[in-house]
C-alpha cells in the first residue's frame, strides 16, 4: 500500500465523516468538564509540562512563585489546546481506529464544532499568559509549537507521508526550549540539546507503538511506517534512531550541562534501550511483545534520564544560578524539583499518544 492510494482513502473517509458530522448527534451539547479535559490528552500534556519544567528548572535565571507558577499554567493549557486540535482535525481518523473511537468528540460528547473552539480559546489564553508573565520569545516559541503540531503534522504530514512522526516530532521537543526561554528570554545550547533528545526518541517510541497497531493506521488510512514499508524496515529504523539517541543523551554530560550521575543514568538507561531495539530488530512479526516491551521502556527512558537532569543538576558543573526575583526562587525551584521528579514517577505507566 503506498502513500497515494491511503492518502485517497483517507480523502474520501474524511468527506463521509465531515459530511455526516452536520447532522445532529443525539449526544451532541451534552459533554462534561471530564470530556473537555480528555480533549485536551492530558497524559501527554503531563509530559509535556514535565519537559518543559527541566528546561525551567535547568535555566541559569531564577524566577519568582508567581511567574514560575503562571509560565507552568500557561505551558499546560498550549500543550492541552494542541490535544483539543489534534483531536478536532483528526475526528475522522478517531472515529475508525480501536485506539481512540472512545474519545469524546467520535463517542458525539462533544461536537466538532466546540472542540475547535474550546482550542482556539485555550491557545489564546495560554499564549497570552505567557506573554505577560514571562517574554515574548517564549509566547512565540509556544505558538509556534501549537501551529507545528496542528498544522504541519496533524493536517499535513500526518496524511501525507511515513516521515510524518520524525519531522512532526519537533512540536513534542519543544516544551524544553519554551521552558528555558521562559526563564532566560533566549534560546540556547542547553535547551537545544534536550530538544535533540526528544526529537530522537519519537520515532522508535512511536513506532514501536504502531508495530502493534499497524491494521488500525491501515484502516484509518494513516501513511504511518509500518504501514507503508513494512515490518522489517520499521525495526531497522528502530535500531537507526535508537543509537542516535543514545548518543545524543550523553551530550548534557560531554558539554558539562549535567554531571556523572546523569553521564552514568544516561549510559545504563541507553544500553537498556539499545537492548530491547535490537530484540524488536531480530524478532519475526507474531512476536508483539518486544514491540511493547520497547514502547513501555521508551516512556519509562525518557522520564527517567530527565529525572536524572534534575536530580544532577545541582552536584554537576554548572555556574552559579542567579535569581531574577531576588532570593524568593531558590525554595520554589527546589520544591520544583522534586514535585517534577515525583509526577514523573506516579504518569510513567501513561500508554496514550
């Protein structure tokens, strides 16, 4: 099956659905603060604002209760309008996968319409706060990850392309970068390099997940990897992206961000991931453990090795952290700190994407 032939079935499923949204759901007008809420994913939002709270805590420029607090808020709710989108676009594709026909908006909860809207209000609001509480570099990096994901991979490459999850994966590495500029007003290496770090653990996460999955994206009509090339060549790329990552962890540690707790955390959680890699990579296509197994890891790697970042950040060689709002940080991000590092141990079993 080739990109052409499932980007025309999904044009013609796109239309059926679009055309019989306009008539009323007997449900319609009926949805909760519950459906809202899952409208916005809110276990990857969770993830998302974890990212973004170890750039935050990671910056060399200390921010005050109020404006720590009010950066968080306005993080979340762009991570969750991005959700609302994504889901307000993709109600087509939704309403013909087992994964996700539950969700409120193909269930009739919520109306296509309302989803837009709820979107469109929430990524205002969390751009504006943003703005007023911190710098306009971090509002604009925000509204531009809220586009990315909306409008370059969700109505675009999504539909188009089995490179949808590898380009498309660089609104979901953003939240680092706009938690560091929240602080610092500026973009620098530091950031970049956590960036890098969920830019490549994407794929393999992804993927993984879709090995096991891959006759729902075919009857969605979703160009994803394993539809499009296959089983074999999908683990290869596995293994492909799995290395890189694994380089790319150890760069906070070779470019002095964070110490040898993290160099060493990041080593070990690294040979673990490569392992399991390379057991989905020899394995035949009956056996959908080892894609799991990796799936589950990849979640469990990512929490973890930004856990690391956190917990190493204070022992590593760094410079001196200086408070823009005077002495009153160094509590908050402390108890930052270890809040970010205990959400991460309680949503590291999360499974949705």
């Amino acid at each position: 099956m080739n990109v052409k032939s499932i980007a025309d079935q999904l044009g013609e499923r796109r239309a059926g659905f679009v055309s019989s949204s306009h008539s009323a759901h007997p449900l319609a007008g009926c949805w909760s603060v519950s459906d809202l809420v899952a409208l916005t994913k809110p276990r990857v939002m969770m993830l998302a604002v974890f990212t973004a709270l170890v750039g935050l805590a990671s910056a060399p420029v200390r921010l005050d209760p109020l404006t720590t607090f009010a950066a968080v808020l306005a993080i979340a709710a762009g991570a969750g309008a991005a959700g609302v989108l994504n889901m307000w676009y993709d109600a087509d594709i939704d309403a013909v996968m087992a994964r996700t026909a539950m969700r409120p908006i193909p269930r009739g909860k919520v109306s296509r319409f309302e989803a837009l809207v709820f979107g469109l209000v929430l990524s205002g609001f969390a751009v504006a706060v943003l703005a007023l509480a911190t710098n306009l570099t971090a509002a604009a990096l925000l509204a531009s990850t809220i586009l990315f994901y909306v409008v370059v991979y969700t109505a675009w490459l999504k539909r188009a392309t089995r490179q949808n999850i590898v380009i498309g994966g660089a609104a979901g590495a953003l939240p680092p970068v706009i938690g560091w500029a929240a602080a610092t007003g500026e973009i620098g290496l530091e950031p970049l390099t956590l960036f890098l770090v969920i830019f490549l653990w994407t794929p393999p996460h992804f993927w993984a997940l879709a090995l096991n999955r891959t006759d729902d994206y075919a009857r969605a009509g979703v160009p994803m990897l394993p539809v499009v090339a296959g089983r074999v060549a999908t683990t290869r790329q596995i293994l492909i992206y799995s290395g890189l990552l694994v380089l790319a962890s150890e760069l906070p540690w070779v470019l002095g961000f964070a110490g040898t707790i993290y160099g060493a955390i990041a080593a070990i959680c690294g040979a673990l991931f490569l392992l399991l890699a390379g057991q989905l990579n020899r394995s035949t296509g009956a056996d959908r453990r080892a894609a799991h197994r990796l799936f589950v890891f990849s979640i469990f790697y990512l929490f973890v090795l930004f856990a690391a970042l956190l917990v190493d950040h204070g022992s590593g060689p760094f410079p001196p952290m200086r408070s823009a709002h005077g002495s009153r940080g160094a509590p908050v991000h402390a108890e930052l700190k270890l809040g970010a590092v205990r959400s991460a141990c309680r949503i590291v079993n999360f499974s949705e994407v």
